[in-house]
C-alpha cells in the first residue's frame, strides 16, 4: 500500500459502480468532481455510490469537488471547429452557436479586459490567438497555429488582469450543494490571493461547516505572488500545471512545483500535484519513461497527494491507469530519504507537546524500523502531525468519527479505520495491536507505535507513546 495518496477524477470512463470499486481496490483515496463538467445529479449518483462501496469494502474513500472558478471558457460549438494558421476569428459577448469562423465565451468582460497585440490561449495553451481588432461585441484574433476546438475549453489570458469576481453564483451554489452532500475537500480554481480563500472560509462558516478541507489550486502568476499567504490559510495546496503551464512559461513549472511542495511541508500543509501525470495511459497500456520519471519524481520531492484526471474521467484504461500509478508510487517511495524529512520538518514544527512527541514516534518508528505507528484520535490532529514528519512505516488512525478518517485522505502514509470509541488505555492498547495485525498483516516479532492523547476527549494534545512488539 503506497503512503502518497492518489486522487482519480470520475467520469464517463469511471462512472460505473463496478469501474469505481476496482479504482478502490487498486488505490483510489480520494474521488474527485470536477464541476466544471459535472452536473449535480451527476455527482450525487457518484456520491451515494462511492457511500455505498465504502460500506461495502469497509473503506474511506473521502470526495473531493473542485470548483468552477473565475475561468474562461468556450461556449458551445457545432461539433469541433478547425482553426487554421494566419486565419481570422471573432470571440464574442453574445451566447452563439460557435464554428471556425466565430465563437462566444462566458465571460463578456473580456472584450474591455484585452488590449491590441495580447495573446490568448485556448485548450490548455495548444492553440494561441492574438488581439487585432475590437468592435462593441465581439474582438478579432488571428490564428497563431493550427488546432482543433470544442464546446467548453478554457481560454487563458497570461498576464492580463480579468476583472472576474472570485465566487460567482454558480460557485456559490456548488459550494452550498457540496456542504448538503458532506463533500470532504473543495479545491478552488484560479485562487489569485489569500482573500479568495478568506471569501470562501466566510462562506463556510455562514453554512456552518467546519469540516470541508480547503485545497487551493495554483494556476497563475498572482498566485505564485501570494504563495506563502494562500499556503498559510488553506488545508493544502495543488500544483495545476495545466492552466499554470498556460498562465506562465512552461519551463518554469517543474521548479514551481518543487518550491510549493516544500513550502507546503515547512508549513505542514497538504500538497498536490496535477495534470498530465500518466495521459499517454488514456489511450495506451503502458505509461512512457518520462511519465514514470514525473510520479517518481514528486513522490521523492514529498508530495501528499498526486491525481489523475483525463485518464480516469475519458481515458480508455481507468482501472489500469491508476494501478500503474500505485506501482510506480510504491517503488518512488523506497528511495525516500525518510530521515532527511524528519529534520527537515523538525526545524518548522511549532514548539508544542504533540509536536515534539510526533517527532519522537517518528524517528523511533524510522530507526528501529516499525511495522506501523497506530493513532487512536478524535480530531485527526496527532495524525497530521506524524504525517507531516514523514515516518517509514505507515500511520494508522483511528476514530470513531468517519468524517475525521475522512479529512485524513490526503496526508501522506495515513490510513484510517472507523471505531466505535474507546473507553480505557488497555482498551486503546489491545484494539490498535489487533487491527495494525489485521491490516498490514504483522507477525510475532514486528513492532508497532502507538500514541495518542488519553484520556481522549479530556486531554488536547498527544501525551503518551508505547512501543509494543506482537
């Protein structure tokens, strides 16, 4: 089992019941909506799905809803459009049916936004236009290379101030629609300043949620400005090289990633990396060298999480796609330098009791190569604590809240296990040697950890570690 975790997207590929409990068994942690494409009535059947197959295979795959934001994109096509080198197109305010000659967007702003001579990219950067003219509805753009268009691809302006607010009335709604389906993550598109995140925290509490993690996507320049400010408020960080890789120079991406994932470990932060991990499994069996060098590579840099988007959603290997995943995850992670990371971690920990005794269980679980370290927890807390020390072996959590097991999804090497509560510390003692044995099949001989705080809901923080060998 790896310890960094997989998010797949679902969609038409993976949208089966059947599709999605494979994708569990193989290593799914976290599902994701993407609603930029799915509808309500789309997301609740995956929802109650993915409910179901938790009770069925006793697991806690936790939901993820990645917002709209404040994007552009195309509107509807007849069908897919060819765009051709030197050629002229309109892009109009006005909702048309679009061809390749002409197509509308979903932001009419744009128009005032653009001046002569900008560059605008569509479909992720592929295809790229440039500013010629301007009329009252509609600008006019030349054609910089061939390509293809359809309905609702994005179109990104590099380095022109959108006058788009943050939360439109769509966001808003999907938001109040995850908070009534009890979704566990929201990543947020186009976050471009801490206040975005501020907007949305307001509107949780207004919705009296205060379990929701807050994942903040970086996709542009502005946001890279902020980034220690975004990282600081929010639950975690994703690294979008798609739009990122439009919004500024794609040479630039690789060190972005790296400078966020140890930001987000100083800070003791989730973070994501996104887009493009393993595509050439969307149509192929097998992934390329350079994209088993990519995983690899973020799994080495310490990365929570990685995710899977056109491979599971349209891909034509869904399944396959994310065991080639967990593969490569699993042999990355035998190179970490696992000791490297508690030092490292140590020198940003906050001088408190939990995070000095996190620091100890891990580096004792490290050295004298423990088979587990077990968290009996009410809050999660403990257990993001160890995460972010990055022990050897994996963390076991335990609670009897399925919304606390829940909110563990993302951080690296933990797993959780929903228990009815437990009353006495020989109760805590014998309960975590027996599901530790159960799930990671240990033996006479193998030593475990387990720490916590007791007794559980009068102390606040961890005040105990036992080492047992079984």
């Amino acid at each position: 089992m790896s310890k960094t975790k997989i998010i797949a997207t679902i969609g038409p590929s993976s949208q089966d019941k059947d599709i999605l409990r494979e994708l569990i068994k193989n290593g799914m942690d976290v599902a994701r909506l993407n609603l930029s494409h799915a509808s309500h009535d789309f997301c609740t059947d995956i929802i109650n799905k993915i409910n179901e197959l938790n009770e069925e295979l006793n697991t806690s795959v936790a939901i993820m809803f990645d917002t709209h934001g404040p994007n552009v994109r195309i509107g509807k096509i007849d069908g897919k459009a060819n765009l051709t080198k030197g050629n002229k197109i309109e892009i109009h305010s006005d909702e048309i049916v679009g061809n390749d000659q002409r197509f509308s967007i979903n932001y009419p702003g744009l128009i005032n936004d653009v001046k002569y001579g900008n560059i605008l990219k569509v479909d992720d950067g592929k295809i790229e236009l440039k500013v010629i003219d301007k009329e009252l509805n509609y600008i006019i753009c030349e054609v910089l290379n061939d390509g293809v268009i359809s309905s609702n691809k994005s179109l990104n302006a590099p380095s022109i101030k959108l006058n788009i607010p943050f939360l439109s009335a769509k966001d808003k709604e999907d938001i109040i629609f995850a908070s009534k389906m009890n979704v566990d993550f929201l990543a947020l598109s186009f976050v471009s300043a801490s206040d975005d995140i501020l907007d949305i925290n307001d509107l949780l509490i207004e919705l009296e949620n205060d379990h929701m993690g807050i994942i903040a996507k970086i996709e542009n320049e502005n946001a890279l400005d902020e980034i220690d400010e975004i990282i600081k408020i929010s639950d975690g960080v994703m690294v979008a090289r798609g739009d990122l890789g439009v919004e500024v120079p794609i040479e630039r991406v690789p060190g972005i990633q790296k400078k966020i994932i140890n930001k987000c470990h100083a800070f003791g932060k989730i973070s994501i990396v996104a887009t493009e991990m393993i595509s050439s499994m969307e149509k192929s069996v097998r992934p390329t060298r350079a994209e088993v060098s990519d995983i690899a590579n973020a799994v080495l840099d310490g990365t929570d999480a990685v995710m899977l988007s056109g491979e599971t959603t349209i891909g034509n290997y869904p399944v396959e796609t994310l065991s080639t995943m967990d593969k490569i995850i699993s042999s990355a992670e035998e190179d970490i330098n696992y000791l490297d990371f508690l030092s490292r971690a140590m020198q940003s920990e906050t001088q408190d009791i939990t995070g000095f005794i996190s620091y100890s269980v891990s580096e004792c679980a490290s050295r004298l190569k423990c088979k587990t370290i077990v968290i009996p927890t009410l809050s999660g807390y403990t257990a993001r604590k160890v995460s972010h020390f990055r022990p050897y072996c994996p963390v076991l959590a335990l609670s009897p809240d399925p919304q606390v097991i829940k909110s563990l999804s993302l951080h690296f090497g933990v797993s959780g296990y929903v228990i009815p509560e437990l009353k006495s510390f020989d109760e805590i003692i014998e309960k975590s040697k027996i599901l530790a044995e159960r799930k990671f099949n240990l033996g006479p001989g193998d030593s475990i950890i387990i720490t916590g705080g007791y007794p559980l809901k009068k102390v606040k923080h961890t005040n105990f570690m036992k080492i047992e060998e079984l």
